[in-house]
C-alpha cells in the first residue's frame, strides 16, 4: 500500500487536532528495488522529511512486527521495577543503559523531561557484550533479531535513496553507514509514565542527530497518527547534512495532549542509524563536524537549561530557522 494516509483530523481525548498527512512508502517494494517507490522515498525526504513505512508484506522482515509485541511486554515489565534497580543499568553512557525522568528540558519553559528510557546500543547487541543490562541480557535473542532487523531496514532505505540520486562509491549514503565500523547507533525503548503533575512533561521539540512524530510544518503541530503495521520514520540531523542539506530533519517533540498531564503510561520504541563515527559533514554554522563529535555535542545540548539551548541551532538542526522563513 503506497499512498498518502489522507484523513485530515482526528478527536484525541475530546479535542480535534489535524493529522500530519505522510505519504506511505511499501517497505517490500524498497527490498524489491522497485525504482518508483525510491522515487517516492527521495521526494518524501526531500519535501518533509518524515513518512510511514509500511512493515507488512511477503518479506523476512515483517517478522520485526511481532518482535515489537515481546519487546514492549519486556518494557513494561522493565519499567515497572523500583526506581532503585533501574538506576543500577543508568552507567552514565550516551548510548547504553538506563536514563532516569528530568534529566533532559522539557517542552515547558524552565521545566524537564518526563520520560525514561533503557538504550541498547547497536555494538553491544551484535557483539553480545558481557557489560548488558540484565534484562537485555535475558532476553537477547529477542534484542539481537530486533536490531538485526531495524539495521536491515535502515541500510535498505539508505541504499534506495542512493540509487534514486544516482549516487556512486563513497557519496553512497549506506558506505557512511558501514556496520563493521564504530558508530553510536542505538535501539532506545521509551517509556512517557503517568504523571498528574503538568509541571514536567513529554520531549522537548528537536530534530534527531541519526539517519533517520508531532511535527511543525505551516508553524503549527501536526498530530502523527499511529498505523498499525506501520513504522514512523523521520530524517535525522546526520542524513540532511550528508545529503547537502537537500533533506529535511523533521521538527518534532513528544507533548501530552491533555492539558499537558500524562494521563497514562505510553511506551515507544526508537532505533537510531548514526554514521560511522569518523564520517564527516557540514553542519548547520558551515562547520566540518564529525559524526560521533555531533551526536556527543548535542546529547548535552538536550540535557540543558533552555536559555542556553536557545543560543544554538543544535537542538533543532537549524531546522526552526529555517520554518519560521
């Protein structure tokens, strides 16, 4: 199925909100290397940078569907346990381990984050590292064929942006994107908890630093509808740049829509392709930036007060800048 999810709003917890409109792109299509829905794929890059991906179809991969079901029993069961045992995984890594609420601004000014999150990094799942969370540990194979099938996924849709750009040799997107190589492509699981508080809440508004949900576009937030058999996937930081700044990093944040209190839990799950570590690109201040040395600055970025992130055009990727034009 390859077409744009047309409805143009939707009641959420008694308020009408307007849909973000993505187009579809067919994953099984992608694997085929049928060249009209690259095409397809490029433009939605080019004109927003976001769009749903259709997991469904006659292909290995769609296996990925029912490994999101285990994963999220997993993560409500890791989730659940007393803060005291979470904290004992939180190593203080940008790309592994356990991060506790508050410790990323909020989307409210002067406020912080509300929610936590246990992150997997790509290294450590492949090279079945002996310094896993237990949890992980436990539950490995499950861990290992939902990263191995997520890194599937991204490479192919790198390699069809490639071939829909006519790219060659290393200006491939997928050979920034080497596995064998050091990067910090992580699988983050999120979970937003219930929270009556209204002072802390959601993800403050940022674009991502990786490859590749509310999102500003027409300088208003557009609700990105979850699809059932569907995966969202957004243009990070590191593709826009080392496309030339040719895609759009799509502008988004996580935002209860109840008056900003979190009347229930709500679990995502994240897998981030970053760039080797040594790939290289032009920043949004004109600056050559390595991979790894732009993921690091702006992981700090978000932990931040928001007077300081307002003096950057690294919380956002320049994109804010760049819509309010």
């Amino acid at each position: 199925m390859s077409e744009a999810f047309r409805s143009e709003t939707a009641l959420l917890n008694g308020e009408e909100v307007e849909i973000a409109p993505l187009v579809v792109i067919d994953l099984y299509k992608l694997i085929e290397g049928d060249r009209t829905e690259a095409q397809r794929l490029l433009e939605s890059c080019e004109n927003d940078g976001f769009f749903y991906l259709n997991l469904q179809g006659p292909h290995p991969s769609s296996k990925i569907l029912n490994d999101q079901d285990a994963l999220l029993e997993v993560m409500r069961n890791y989730f659940a346990q007393p803060e005291e045992v979470k904290e004992e995984d939180n190593i203080e890594s940008m790309t592994d381990g356990f991060k506790p609420v508050g410790k990323f601004a909020g989307v409210k000014r002067n406020s912080r984050d509300c929610y936590e999150t246990l992150r997997v990094s790509y290294k450590n799942v492949i090279e079945k590292s002996a310094s896993m969370p237990p949890t992980v540990a436990t539950h490995l194979p499950l861990f290992h064929d939902f990263v191995s099938t997520s890194h599937f996924i991204t490479q192919t849709i790198l390699t069809r942006l490639s071939d829909a750009m006519d790219l060659e040799g290393l200006a491939r997107f997928e050979n920034s994107h080497r596995s064998e190589r050091s990067s910090t492509t992580t699988l983050v699981l999120l979970h937003y908890p219930e929270n009556y508080d209204n002072a802390n809440s959601g993800h403050n508004k940022h674009t991502d630093i990786q490859l590749l949900s509310p999102v500003k576009k027409s300088r208003s937030w557009l609700w990105v509808q979850p699809r059932p058999g569907h995966a969202v996937i957004n243009v990070g930081d590191s593709l826009r740049f080392l496309s030339g700044k040719r895609f759009k990093s799509c502008l988004h944040r996580v935002f209860p829509t109840t008056d900003g209190y979190q009347t229930e839990s709500r679990y995502s799950i994240a897998y981030f392709l970053r760039p080797e570590s040594t790939a290289e690109f032009e920043d949004t201040e004109g600056r050559a930036v390595s991979a790894k040395a732009w993921h690091d600055e702006k992981y700090v970025v978000y932990t931040q007060p928001h007077h300081k992130q307002d003096l950057s055009t690294m919380l956002t990727g320049g994109m804010e800048r760049i819509l309010s034009n």
